[in-house]
C-alpha cells in the first residue's frame, strides 16, 4: 500500500446498524465523530425504518460517514454482514444505535490491538436502564482464558464494546440461522479458531438496556438459540455435547461438570478459579433456601479441584 493510500485508508471501520432509532442515534453517532482517535470510518445501515431515523441520519455531513440507505427492513444480521463487506479499515469496531461510546473508546482499544495484544478487545460497560434511567456498572471478565473457557455458558461479549481485526469478521462473519443470538455465535466461532480475546478494565461504553430485551417472547427466543450456540461451541472444541452445562441432581453433576472442567482447563490454560465455579454453577439448581450455603460451599470445592 502506497503512503498516500495509507492516509487515505481509515485505520478502524465502526459499523452501526440502524432501524427505528430516531430517538438515540444521534448520541451514538455524535459519540463515534468525537472520538480521540480519528483515523475513522463510520459506516450506517439504515435498514428500511418506518420512523425519522433516516432523517436524522441525514443530518451529519462528517465526510467520515458512510450511509447505506435500505428502503426495505433486511434485519440487523443482514446490515452488518453488508457493512462488515463495505469496511476498509485494518479493524471493525461495533457500535449500536441507541449505545454512547466513551471518547477514548477506540484509542484505547487500538493500542491493544496495534501492539498485537489481542484479536477481540472489548471493554467494562456502564448498564443504562431506559425505563428508569438508573446506570450500574457491568460484570465483566478480562482474560482470555476465562473469556474464551465462559463462552460455554454465556456471550461474554458486549457487543458495542468490541473492536477486532477486519480479517476475522470478513471470515467468519454473522450467520442468519442464529438469530437473537448471532453475536454470541461469533464470537464462539472466533474462540475456537483461537483468536485471543481480551476486554479492557475500562468502561468504555454505555450500553442501554429495554424492557422489550425481558419480554417473555424475548428471553424463550435467546434461550433455544443460545442452547444452540453452546452445542455448537462444545462441537467447535471438540467437547463432548452429553458435558453441555444444564442442571443435573448432585450425584450425577460432579463426574459430569468435572469431566468439562477439565476439558477445558486443558483448552485454555490459563482459566481461573472464578471461572470454573461460575461454569460450575450452571449444573445446579438455581433456588434460594436452606440448601444455598452448601452448594455454594460445593462449586467452591469444584473450582478449587479443577484448579489444582
């Protein structure tokens, strides 16, 4: 590459799907152009919205903005797999509409990644709770061990704090089977390619949380597709799927969750205590009571075992 075209060339392409997002858009583009780093691309995808998201999109004429402008709704799988297509930059970082990006977002996650610290940077988030506008900080893990080895169980992703390396999402990209879940599946498919994770201390995002993200209808779909993605991620690994993590009686739990402990313990070394007996805790049964100090008392000495 030339040194003109170097110039020319965006270092980190953020990709923002956008569908219905009148009344928040504005604050997450306005916090991506206000970015400490500059050398960017921002690339929208109004994806065919009844409301006056497209309107407000229109307003910002920052030469760095790329809009693609859908008369029809594609869903948000369809428009990033087209944005992740249209992106120049060595890096993809992922912003959603209705999420505000700290200022030193992508300066802080590009230093990581420039000094080949990672593949996947994320970050600690500040949670919003739109109803009652009430923010609290994120539980997040850090290292990739643990990041990598909890992906049995859940994403340990946010996604509007991932910044990663263009070359993975062009390969992998999202897959339209896996909806509700297609972030997670990512990120899964990535892991077992052994791309290193990482997700810095700060809190680097704000996410916003609805009520419409806790509806019944809502959290059935996420359960069956995420059931889906953890198959997927044991197959991907190797892993044995009778080891998936579901609640078991306790006799039958320990030979089991141990078994997977191990597995992958022996995959991503480094996995610490914590993470083995929050893995743990996924083979009990979830209820308060009389029982609680002992089998809180049994995923410690699981975590301990597996941490030998």
């Amino acid at each position: 590459m030339s040194a003109q075209a170097a110039m020319t060339t965006p270092l980190v392409s953020v990709i923002m799907p956008a569908f219905k997002s009148e009344k928040y858009i504005g604050q997450a583009i306005e916090s991506i152009l206000a970015q400490t780093h500059t050398h960017l691309e921002l690339l929208i995808f109004e994806d065919g919205s009844p409301d006056q998201t497209r309107s407000v999109i229109n307003r910002y004429t920052d030469p760095r903005i790329v809009k693609v402008l859908s008369d029809q709704n594609q869903g948000v799988v369809y428009a990033r797999n087209a944005l992740i297509d249209l992106a120049k930059g060595k890096y993809i970082a992922l912003m959603d509409a209705d999420d505000i990006a700290d200022p030193m977002r992508l300066e802080a996650q590009l230093r990581v990644l420039e000094n080949n610290g990672c593949d996947v940077c994320g970050s600690a988030q500040w949670v919003l709770d739109d109803a009652t506008q009430q923010v609290k900080k994120s539980k997040d893990k850090f290292s990739d061990a643990d990041l990598r080895a909890l992906l049995a169980i859940y994403c340990t992703l946010c996604n509007s704090a991932v910044t990663a390396r263009a070359e993975l999402f062009k390969r992998f990209k999202y897959d339209t089977t896996i909806l509700t879940s297609e972030d997670y599946y990512l990120w899964v498919q990535m892991a077992a390619a052994g791309a290193r994770f990482l997700n810095l201390r700060e809190r680097l995002v704000t996410y916003r949380q609805y009520p419409a993200q806790t509806s019944s209808v809502h959290l059935e779909k996420f359960k069956r597709s995420t059931i889906e993605v953890q198959k997927r991620y044991l197959t991907l690994l190797g892993i044995d799927l009778s080891l998936r993590p579901e609640p078991l009686p306790w006799r039958e739990r320990w030979p089991v969750a141990l078994t997977l402990l191990c597995a992958l313990k022996g995959r991503f070394p480094g996995m610490s205590y914590r993470a083995c007996g929050e893995i743990y805790a996924r083979f009990q049964y979830r209820r308060s009571g009389l029982w609680t100090p002992l089998t809180r008392l049994e995923r410690a000495f699981a975590a301990w075992w597996a941490n030998r």
